[in-house]
C-alpha cells in the first residue's frame, strides 16, 4: 500500500523549508486576527445536551478515495452542517492532495457561527500562525508526523495565538507522547494514515486510555448511527465525520441523524 502520510508530509516539509518568515512576527500577525470561537467548549457543550457531538468535514477529494464532491460550495456545505446540528466544522486546506484551500475555510467559517479546525498537515510553527491568520479557530496537530520536540513547540504556539490544537494519535505510544506534551483535545484517528485503511476496534482501545478532563475526539471511518453510539459509549465527547456527510445527499439531515444516535 502506499505511504500516504509519508509522501504528503514530505511535499510539506519541503515547503515550508523554503519560507524565511520570523517566527515572532508572524505570532503577532496571527494574535491580531478578529475573535477565536471557542473550538473544545463547543463539542463539550453539545456532547451535554445530545450525549455527542459532530465535527462535520469540509473536503473535495482524498488520496485514497478520490473525488467526493470538487465542485462543492463550502458556505453552503458549511451551513447545512450548522443546520443539522453540527457542532464544529473541519476544512481541509492542503491543495495538492485534497483539493482544498484557505479560501474554503474562510467562506464556511463566514457562512455560519461554528468553531473551524483547520485539518491540514502542520509540519512546522509557522503553519500554526498560518491557520490563525486564515481564521481558523483550532490547528490539526498530527503525532505521527511530528517529533515529541515539535509537538511541544508547535501546541505552545497554538496557545499563543489562542487556537485550540487537536492532537491526532493513532495507537497508544502516540496517545501517550500527546499527553506528556499537555494535549487538551486527542483526536483518534481510525484510519492509519499510512495505508488508509480504518481499524474499527482502534477509537475503542485508545478511548479507555483517555484521561478525563481530556476531550476526545473520534475521526476517520465513521458511517452511521451504529458508529457513532458505539464511540460514544467508549468515552468519546465527538465524532468528525468527513465522506459519509459529504457524500450525503441531505448533509443537513445526515449531521441531525447521526446526533440522534446517542438520546
């Protein structure tokens, strides 16, 4: 199988060997960017009333499914997910491999009141001013592509520019680095980003390791009520669910039908 993760975080580190930008500078430049919406608070806030919450994912193609929806508009996804219930969005922005952009996230984050993450493959503390200035409320902070020295720097950096870092694992060595470093939000991500394919038992597993006062965050593989209630019965406060909604052909009733699995 290919080595997505591998391939993709290489391209990325290439690039971001070539920007010259000051570190300092640009942490100003992001700190003076307009009001961060409260990225943990919202999940935790719906997971209270409806016993999960849904972070519903902006994206045009995968490297191992395709094209999902190219041509979609993202304001319009993005209010039919708020409609629905969701209680954050994920945009994607890396532009080779899924075809998104900034300009995707700025216009769903302008076409409703939800939290933003930016799901993007964040290799260096630059790309963390980068998601605050395209406004951004949360940065995607993968562990698998990241040293223990970058995790700790890049999650100081976020806190600076008062964004929420969701902390991505895969298995309980990576769960581990992600709480020594002071991770607030763990996102555990079903599907190996090596290979793409989805372990089902792996959110399970990880999810009883999960500290309290930690918001966990279920990704990747998640296709129906079933999924969702079996996640929500392993201790998870939030569920992102990227193709199955896309996919939808009522997203705004896919995000209210996946809510209703755990009453």
């Amino acid at each position: 199988m290919p080595a997505y993760l591998d391939t993709i975080i290489a391209a990325h580190r290439a690039q971001a060997a070539l920007d010259g930008r000051e570190l300092a500078a640009e942490i100003e430049r992001a700190r003076a960017v307009g009001t961060v919406r409260p990225f943990a608070a919202a999940v935790g806030d719906v997971a209270s009333r409806r016993g999960v919450a849904v972070i519903s994912e902006i994206k045009r193609r995968s490297p191992s499914k395709g094209d999902l929806d190219p041509g979609l508009d993202p304001a319009v996804v993005a209010a039919d997910y708020a409609a629905g219930g969701a209680a954050c969005l994920s945009v994607l922005t890396d532009a080779e491999f899924f075809g998104g952009s900034a300009d995707d996230l700025q216009a769903a984050r302008a076409a409703c009141p939800l939290p933003v993450l930016r799901k993007d493959f964040t290799v260096s503390a630059l790309d963390v001013c980068d998601a605050r200035r395209m406004g951004a409320d949360a940065v995607l902070l993968i562990a698998a592509a990241l040293a223990d020295t970058e995790l700790a720097d890049f999650l100081d950096v976020a806190r600076q520019c008062s964004l929420t870092a969701l902390v991505e694992v895969h298995d309980e060595a990576e769960l581990g680095r992600a709480l020594a470093v002071g991770a607030e939000v763990v996102g555990v991500n079903q599907r190996d980003l090596r290979t793409f394919e989805v372990d089902h038992r792996r959110a399970v597993r990880l999810g009883r390791l999960i500290p309290d006062g930690v918001v966990a965050v279920a990704e990747s593989g998640i296709r129906d009520v079933d999924d969702v209630r079996r996640l929500a019965d392993a201790g998870y406060q939030g569920v992102l669910v990227g193709e199955t909604l896309v996919r939808a052909g009522d997203r705004r009733e896919a995000v209210a039908e996946l809510l209703g699995a755990v009453r």
